[in-house]
C-alpha cells in the first residue's frame, strides 16, 4: 500500500475519536493560559495512546509535551488550543449567535489546531509501530497563542533543541505551504503613578498619571513618522485613572505593541517608545514602570522542512468538500463587506484565473493545493510565536 494511502486508512480509524474532540474543545472555550479542561483532554488522549506527557512545562500548568518512541528521526507537531475573548458561536452558524454574550470563542480555530495536529503524531505514532523504524513522535502543547504564548519559552528552556524539525498549520483562505514571512513583535505594560488632588481647587498639588499617558501618545505618534515604514504601534488602555473629571488621577496604565520585520527592530523601537514614556514621566512630574508583556520572533519558512511538508500535501490533495460545506460557505460570504468582497475576488483570480471566478464564488472553498515556490514571498503582516520555534530547529508550517 502506498504511504498517501495507507496514511489516509489511519486517518479514517482515528477521525470519530478526533471529531468529538475537536467539538469538546471547542465548547470549552478556554482563555489563553486558563486552557484546563482542553489541556487535560489531550493529555488523557496522549496518555492513552502511549505517550509519555510532561505537564506544567515552563511553569505554565496548561502547556505540556508529549513523546512516544526512540532514536532519529525527532519530529515535533505543534498544538494550540486557546480561544479569543467576545468570540462566542454556537457551531456551524453563518450568523452571530453567542453560547455566551461577550464569552470566548474560537475565532481562528484554535479548537482545530490542537486535535489536527494531534492526528499527525498519531499517525507518526502509528507508523513507527507498524514499520519498526526508530523515530520520535512529540507533540508540544502549546497554550496561550493568542496571549503571552508559551513556545518562546519553550524555546528558551531548549525544548526544542533535539528536535530534528518540527510541522505547524494553520486554517487559512488557500490550501498549501506558502512561502511566506511573519512579523516580529513585542509589548509591555506602561503603568504611570502620580499625586491625587481636586482639579478645580488645587490641580497645582496633583501630577496627572493620565495627563502623561497622553503625553506619552503624542509622542509615539511623532515617532511613527521616523521608524521603518513596515512597522506598526499599537497601544490600548488597560487604566484610565477613573471616572470623575475633577479629579487628578494618580494612577493610569496602558498596553503597547510594536510589529516590525525582524525581532532587533521591534526590539529598537520599543526602546524608543519606552523613551516616549520616560519624557512624559518628566513632563508630568509622574513615574513610570515599563513591564515587558511578551515578544515573538519573526516567522520564515524552513525550505528544506517545507519542501518536505509540501511534497506530502501535494501528495494528499486539498479537502474533499461535501455540498453542504459550500452552501455554509457561500452562507459566510454573503455577509461579506464590500471591501472583503472585493480580497475575495483577488484571491480567487489568482488561484483560479478571472474565467472561473463566478463559478468558485458561488462555491468559495479553496479546492486546490497550492504549491511551495521559493521564488516568490508572501509578507505577512500578523505575529505567531512559531517564528521562536524555527530560530532554534527547522520548521514548516501548512
């Protein structure tokens, strides 16, 4: 039996047990770091199976490896299994129908992403047992993606250095391992702390917490003008100081994140920011404590690693999609801005060419598996702490 399918044949007997995880984890729900119930499920899975599973990895309790097997080669798969905050959906809705209002939700498929990569190191798992070649299977659960993320410290506490190579995926509009870069990026909690006093009676007694987080904006907002121009700063408040404008607020904070290409720029501007923070300090007779939040590094493709991942996806083929996936689809894409339209238009006529967009519009799933081509990069403006993972070992990502 060939390997596509023999692989496909194992697939088939693990995917009601997957299926069902898949929904539980996604009814669960579960906050970056708080990922309980998600991550015992796949701990009890693992277990189980035969691997061995080492929890609290990193000192985070919902992150925890998982190894079956001996010798070279050592592959690794990467899971996630986190959801987003005010993303609550009942399941295989095209309308907005919360669980729970304002509750987690799933919002990219996390829920997916920990049970697919899961059936990988399964299948690893079970080819190593039926062909009696040396090899280790590890499966990293990774918790806390969508916040701090566990994978560089992971790689800092170096488990990942005698891993061989290691896969990741991703749900996304197209099928296939793209050449593609991700940014870097980095955040830190800035907390101000002034003096309370009236503010019509005796403002001249008071040094406004909020008066230098203000400050503080003007000044970043000066600084994009002189950073590189793929950079982004993005700041939100996390304390505003109060509610009651006669007041001089003593105490105010906020969250900031600077994106850039390469790890050491977001590393140079977030010193300038911080720099934007010390002057308003000054000027407010206020100080400052600057908390780094977390950091990822910049993400590339392994070309060996994904030439590999490519040959097999080119192998498998895309999803064989039933009518009812389209038609659910077509529900979603109906509800499309004009401006999401109009990218989904330009997507399908690169894939498909501008004489079948009508006919893929009207089933808009991506029924191709695009190939790797070195020669052309796709830059991708968004962060993924994978990018940690593949400064340390080889990595590819589907």
């Amino acid at each position: 039996m060939e390997r596509r399918d023999w692989t496909k044949q194992a697939l088939a007997g693990l995917a009601p047990e997957l299926l069902k995880l898949h929904h539980e984890i996604w009814a669960y729900a579960e906050p970056s770091s708080a990922e309980v119930q998600s991550a015992k499920l796949l701990c009890e899975v693992l277990r189980q199976k035969g691997f061995t599973v080492e929890e609290n990895i990193c000192g985070r309790p919902t992150a925890f490896i998982a190894t079956f097997g001996a010798g070279h080669p050592v592959v690794g798969y990467l899971g996630e299994y986190d959801a987003l905050p005010g993303l609550s959906q009942q399941a295989g809705l095209p309308r907005h129908c919360p669980v729970s209002e304002g509750g987690y939700g799933h919002g990219c498929g996390h829920s997916a992403l920990g049970t697919a990569s899961l059936a990988a190191a399964l299948i690893a798992q079970q080819y190593l047992q039926t062909s009696g070649q040396p090899g280790t299977v590890i499966y990293y659960g990774c918790a806390a993606e969508e916040g701090e993320g566990v994978k560089p410290l992971m790689a800092r506490d170096g488990y990942f250095d005698a891993t061989d190579c290691v896969f990741a995926w991703h749900p996304g509009s197209t099928n296939g391992v793209v050449n593609m870069e991700m940014i870097a990026v980095k955040t830190a909690h800035i907390a101000f702390k002034g003096i309370t006093a009236h503010a019509g009676g005796a403002p001249h007694l008071g040094c406004s917490a909020l008066d230098a987080c203000e400050l503080m904006n003007v000044g970043v907002n000066y600084l994009r003008e002189h950073v590189i121009q793929e950079a982004r700063l993005q700041y939100a408040y996390l304390d505003c100081g109060g509610t009651a404008p006669n007041v001089v607020q003593d105490h105010a904070k906020l969250i900031y994140g600077v994106r850039a290409p390469k790890t050491e720029q977001a590393a140079e501007i977030m010193q300038r920011v911080v720099d934007c923070a010390k002057g308003a300090a000054l000027m407010t007779g206020t100080t400052v404590e600057v908390t780094p939040r977390m950091g990822y590094s910049d993400l590339f493709q392994n070309k060996v690693v994904a030439s590999i991942l490519n040959s097999a996806a080119q192998q498998v083929g895309a999803p064989a999609w039933a009518e009812a996936d389209f038609e659910l689809a077509k529900q979603f894409t109906d509800q499309y801005t004009p401006a999401q339209q109009n990218d989904l238009q330009q997507t399908v006529q690169r894939l498909y060419g501008k004489e079948q967009l009508q006919q893929v519009l009207e089933k808009p799933l991506d029924t191709k598996m695009e190939a790797f081509d070195e020669t052309k990069m796709l830059k991708i403006y968004g962060c993924s702490d994978v990018g940690d993972v593949g400064y340390v070992t080889p990595t590819a990502s589907l």
